[in-house]
C-alpha cells in the first residue's frame, strides 16, 4: 500500500538520492522472537485499510478511498459492516485520517482531516442502520487557526500535530490555541510548516491516563509526551535517525520528498496502559517500492521509554492494535490483497 503524504494545497511525491545510512531502532533490544500470526478469514473483503482500531469486541477499519470509508468487523460472526458515507452532506465524511481513543466500549471517533471535525458513532447504531448511520459531531476544530492531521482528546482538550507556522505540538481548549516544542535537528534551516511534511506520524493516548506517544512514519523518530498543568511536557525522546528529505514548493502549496534509501520509520503505533505497541518497517522505496509501509518489526516499549521486546512477525503489517485481555494483536497486511491478521503475544 502507498503511503499518503498530506499536502495543504496539492499532492506530489518526488523521490530524490542520498548515501546516508544510520542506526534502527530495533538496534536498542537485545533479543528477537520470531512470531507467527493467522489469517482471520471474514465474510467480504476489507478493500484498501489503512488503520485499525479495536472497540470491544469489534475492529473498526478506516479506508478514505473507498464510497463508504469505514468498516466494522464483528470478532464473533466475521461480519463486516461498511458505513462512513463520502461527501459534503450533513453526517458525511471527506477525508477520516484518524482513531481517538475512548474507554467506551460502545463508542468511537473519528477525526476527519479536511472538515476538521471530530465524529462519534454508536457500534449498536452501526450494526442497525449498516450503511446509512450518520456521523454525530463532537468537536469542530475549525475555529482554531491550525491545521491539524492527527488529534486525540484529554476531556475537553485537543492535542494535535499538523503543518503549524511555528511548534510541533498544538494544545486547543476553549477558544485559545498554544503550541509547543519544536522538531528534530536534522540540519535543514526550513521553517516547522516546510519541516512537518518530512515528520508525519500517528499519534495515541495512553488509556485512562494524560501521557501520549507520536511514532513518525518517516524515520526513527519516537516522542512520549505529557499533558500536564495545563502544558505539554515531554518525558522522553528516543531519535536514533532522522528523515533524509527534500522540501518541494508549487504555488502555494508545498511538501516533503523522502529520500528514495531512507529507511521508513514506525508505520503504525497502538497503546494500552501498561506498554507502547509500534511497527517498524525498515524498507525504503527503492528496495521494496509499494511495500514498503509494511513492516516485520514489532516493537514494544513502556511509558518511560525502555525497550521491552522485539518481536519478528512472519506476516508483516501496514498497522496495529494493542492486545486485549486475550493479549490478541489484529493487523492489516497485503497477500495480496488486504488480509486481517492475528498475533498472539506473551509479555
């Protein structure tokens, strides 16, 4: 599967060359466990997903390309649900780019990133109404003078990245915005808006908790953060590489061309309480082409930031959910088309 490069006014990926070579993440653990995972047949294809969530005893599928842009799996009966209408119409979506989490077990949200909105669904509702259930607005984020890609919520607060004049993190609550922190040195004197588009990454939050983790897709980039006294802190960065990119301008849009060797960073990252859940890919494009936004590499820390294990996946994934009680893993991988995916894991 492509990887989907946002940009503010057009889309364009270039591809450019660099000999750099630097050190993995996967470098920080000891040992290696190799794992093997099962292929969860379901009762109709899961098309073109690209992030997965789980709530309850459901898995929830988010696919922006598709007329119904996401799906509900049913663990027990493999029963899939699309929903997630495409369009401009009360209750629709443009573009869903995001899970937040809930500890709800019936509800959900999405952060749709061109209406800049964020929608509650009902599983029960889903599986009534199938295709024809609206989306419920629960924050509009249009009011803020940002940009915002990924969010998630502490109570009425929203922590969000995204292509800002100036900071790496947003902190939106009531009618005022603040931004924080700023991003990686990798030597290019380019401002934070030209910067974001090379530092892309999936943002969670620890369940019950205010601590959050960004994993960039791009590079070897991890940050733990912590909303706290009002404030973002940070508690740890772990940067063992960082992107190797060429920034692109065209009227007044602009972007990021990856370098074609750079060795692709964490595709997908999921949570819960106790640890941190990532994927690693490892793959540039010029060794691996469309394939390489899937990774083998699962690696799991806590939330302090220590390496806790390295496990090798023998089918590798494109995004991740944390175990359940059962310590079940769900991905979605390519075989080649979009397959679910099952791992059982011992910590």
């Amino acid at each position: 599967m492509k990887n989907i490069i946002i940009f503010l006014a057009f889309v364009s990926i270039c591809i450019i060359s660099c000999d750099n070579k630097t050190k993995l993440p996967t470098e920080h653990f000891k040992n290696v466990t190799a794992l093997k995972g099962e292929i969860i047949p379901l009762k109709a294809p899961i098309d073109r997903a690209f992030s997965i969530s789980k709530i309850g005893d459901n898995l929830v599928l988010m696919d922006p390309f598709s007329d119904l842009t996401l799906k509900l799996i049913d663990l027990d009966t493999k029963e899939i649900f699309s929903f997630g209408k495409k369009g401009g119409g009360p209750g629709e979506l443009l573009s869903p780019f995001s899970f937040i989490s809930t500890n709800d077990k019936e509800l959900f949200y999405v952060y749709d990133v061109n209406l800049r909105k964020i929608f509650k669904y009902n599983i029960d509702s889903i599986k009534l109404h199938k295709a024809s259930t609206p989306a419920v607005v629960k924050a509009n984020l249009q009011k803020y003078n940002a940009y915002f890609t990924r969010v998630i919520s502490i109570d009425s607060v929203h922590i969000g990245i995204g292509a800002f004049q100036k900071g790496r993190y947003a902190l939106a609550q009531n009618d005022s915005i603040e931004f924080f922190y700023g991003y990686p040195n990798d030597g290019k004197e380019i401002n934070d808006q030209y910067k974001f588009m090379a530092y892309q990454g999936n943002l969670k939050r620890r369940p019950n908790h205010t601590e959050f983790v960004l994993a960039v897709s791009s590079c070897g980039v991890l940050e733990i953060c912590n909303f706290q006294e009002g404030k973002i802190q940070k508690k740890k960065d772990i940067h063992t590489y960082y992107a190797e990119y060429e920034v692109i301008t065209k009227g007044k849009g602009f972007g990021a061309a990856l370098d074609k060797d750079l060795d692709r960073g964490y595709t997908d990252v999921s949570v819960n309480k106790d640890y941190i859940f990532t994927i690693f890919s490892g793959r540039s494009t010029k060794s691996h082409e469309d394939d390489h936004t899937l990774c083998e590499h699962l690696l799991i820390y806590d939330w302090e930031g220590n390496p806790i294990k390295y496990l090798k996946l023998d089918i590798p994934l494109i995004c991740i959910t944390a175990p359940n009680s059962e310590n079940e893993i769900y991905g979605i991988s390519n075989n080649p088309e979009p397959v679910l995916i099952k791992y059982t894991i011992k910590l």
